[in-house]
C-alpha cells in the first residue's frame, strides 16, 4: 500500500521499462525493495497479470546473478544488499513450484 512508508516504486533506469513496486525496510533502507515482497505478492495472487508481473519484476531484480537478493534499489538492481540470501531464494523456489502446480502457462514455455 502507498501508505506504508517503505512501500517504493520506481523504473528501472538500464532496461527504461520494468516498473518495480514493493515494500521494504528500515534495516535495508529508504527506496531499497524486498524481492520477498514481490513473491509473496505472487504467491497471495490470483491474477495472472500480477503473478505474470511480479515474475517479471523478480527476473530483472536479480541484476544477472540468477540470485533473489535481500533488497534492491528501486531504479536500479544492480544496487542490492546481500548477493545470497537464502531465505528470498528458498521463498523464490517454493513460488515457483507454486505458479507450476497452478498457473503452468505463466512459466513453462512449449
């Protein structure tokens, strides 16, 4: 929600089209956003275009390290805290097991 303080969105300032949206922290700092906040936006949805969202968000967010962070900035993911976090991976992975059970055509390709 926008009335949470640590709620942040922002474009991301390389690829001039991903939207990020998400909440964050004191600890991590003002305008860093959660990738955990995007997964379990994902895994709470039942719409297809916010899962399908939030998976695009989660993708650029790992800034090529194939890795969930802790937090990033929210113009640009290549400015993160804690390059492995295994509790956002670990959350990442169930997602994803979750959105193939439920929603294969958001994730497998044919």
């Amino acid at each position: 929600s926008e009335r949470n303080p640590f709620y942040f969105e922002g474009i991301d300032a390389q690829d001039k089209t991903t939207h990020f949206t998400g909440v964050g922290s004191p600890h991590t700092g003002l305008n860093y956003i959660w990738p955990m906040s995007l997964i379990i936006r994902a895994i709470t949805s039942d719409d297809d275009d916010e899962i399908a969202d939030c998976l695009d968000q989660l993708k650029v967010s790992s800034a090529g390290t194939g890795f969930m962070h802790e937090s990033f900035y929210h113009t640009d993911p290549s400015e993160y805290s804690r390059s492995w976090f295994a509790w956002a991976n670990s959350l990442f992975g169930e997602m994803v097991l979750k959105v193939a059970a439920e929603r294969p055509h958001l994730i497998l390709k044919q």
